[in-house]
C-alpha cells in the first residue's frame, strides 16, 4: 500500500503496532521473562538510533530474535532491508542492512514492502520474500526472492516476479497473479508457502514454494476472494492454521479478521 503518511511518522507507529505484537505472540515461550514496550512512540536501538523497519517480520535463531523491516528514503523508495538483533523482544541492536538499493540493478530504485525470511533446512539457507515495486509507480505487483548463507549477513537478489506467470494467468492485463501484501510460512513438515494479495488485494493466495523456497510450485487455495484483505500472518498451533489480516483500508483504522483452518485442509 503506498505510503499515506510522512515516512518518520510511518515508521513510528508501525513499528510499534508491530512490537507490541511480536511481544505478544512470543509472551508464551518457556523461560522468557515478562517485558513491556511503550506503543505509539519512536523505537529506537541499544544506542538509541531509530530502528527503521517498517512492515517487517521476526524469526528466532538460537538466542536472538531478528526483526526485518523496510528501510526507505525520504521520497519512500527503497534504501535497505535493515536487520536488529534482540534477546527479549525489547532491546535492540542493529545488525546489517542485508538487501541494498547497490544489490542489484532492479532495485535502484524501486519499492520493497513487508520481507519476510525463513530458514531452509533443505538447503541451510535463510529465504527472504517481498513486495517489488518500480519505485515510479504501483502497476507491477511483483513478489520478489533473495537469500543469503547467514541469517544477518548480505543477501543474494535473485529477482522479481508475478507468481505463476509462465502458466498462462493474466491479471490485470499482465502475466502471473498481482503480489503485493505478503508474507511466509514453514510447515511443522519443512514445507514453504507464500501469502500474498492478489487481484488488486482483493484476494489472498496461499502458494506451495519449491524445495529451496526460491520458486512457486503451485496455488494450493485462494482466499477471501473479492473482499481485499492484506497484511497476512499465519502461525500454526495445536493442529490448527491460524491466518491474521487486516483490511484494505490504508492507514485508516479497522478490525482484524482471522480463520482457523484443520491441518488436513492442508
């Protein structure tokens, strides 16, 4: 969604929805203490730089947890993936910016919205997907891959396109399904998906990815179909798919939906 607000302010209060969530969800983990994190305010890093990571997502590597966020420029267009680094969910030290505007020709400029990355265990590799953009207009909706040997460390772009765009599905004129809001997901059995908006956001994909995770393998279901939703996270838990979104309302403020799905669904 393209930026409604000035971008300091955006990262300010996305950031703090997004911490508050991700405090939330991990509350429950054995052995972490309790911690509290002011909502509404500039997050900032351990030595107190603002932490710029708009629309990003958190996975846990042995102790630390590590949050991945859109870093952008003035104008909006891309600058980095930045990564930071924390024990409690609370504290954060930055890391790296893993993908840059100088990783590759297509990405300066452009826009990048909502990384997300998994670990591939087939491979021993971490696996980024994201929203790609021209950085002129909003017209491509393209999903974009890249991938790196470390979990903080550079990553290789690999490149941008519309899912199942060799299959012969047009949508909206141009080749393979529109990708924009997105987000990942590994299976209790190593299997990849990719969660993304579709048909200018007015449904939701859920994509099995290939071994490696670098590829679409196939659309396993669409979801919501007319009803724009975006912003999807999917956890599992006690045999049950949980899938959360947000509708396609920009910044302006609106109820959360989620389904519940059995895992033979899958």
């Amino acid at each position: 969604m393209p930026s409604k607000t000035p971008v300091t302010k955006q990262h300010a209060r996305v950031s703090g929805l997004l911490l508050i969530g991700i405090i939330a969800l991990f509350s429950g983990v054995a052995g972490a203490a309790p911690v509290s994190a002011l909502n509404g305010t500039q997050f900032t890093t351990t030595t107190g730089t603002p932490i710029q990571a708009h629309g990003g997502g958190v996975i846990k590597v042995g102790p630390y947890y590590y949050w991945f966020g859109e870093n952008r420029n003035p104008n909006s267009t891309f600058l980095a993936v930045s990564c930071y680094r924390s024990t409690d969910l609370k504290n954060w030290e930055f890391r790296n910016n893993v993908l840059t505007a100088n990783s590759a020709a297509e990405l300066n400029p452009a826009n990048i919205e909502r990384p997300k990355v998994v670990y591939n265990s087939n491979t021993g590799r971490y696996v980024m997907w994201m929203h790609w953009e021209n950085g002129v207009n909003y017209g491509e909706a393209r999903a974009a891959v890249a991938s790196s040997a470390t979990v903080d460390g550079n990553y290789t772009y690999h490149g941008s396109f519309r899912p199942l765009a060799n299959t012969g599905v047009v949508d909206h004129g141009k080749p393979g399904y529109m990708s924009r809001d997105c987000t990942l997901f590994v299976d209790s059995d190593g299997t990849g998906y990719f969660i993304s908006a579709a048909n200018e956001n007015a449904d939701l994909h859920v994509y099995r990815l290939t071994f490696d995770y670098l590829a679409i393998d196939n659309l396993v279901v669409k979801l919501w179909i007319g009803q724009k939703r975006e912003a999807p996270a999917m956890f599992k838990r006690n045999g049950y798919y949980f899938l959360l979104t947000s509708g396609a309302t920009g910044w302006s403020r609106q109820a959360p939906v989620s389904i519940r799905a059995a895992a033979s669904r899958w």
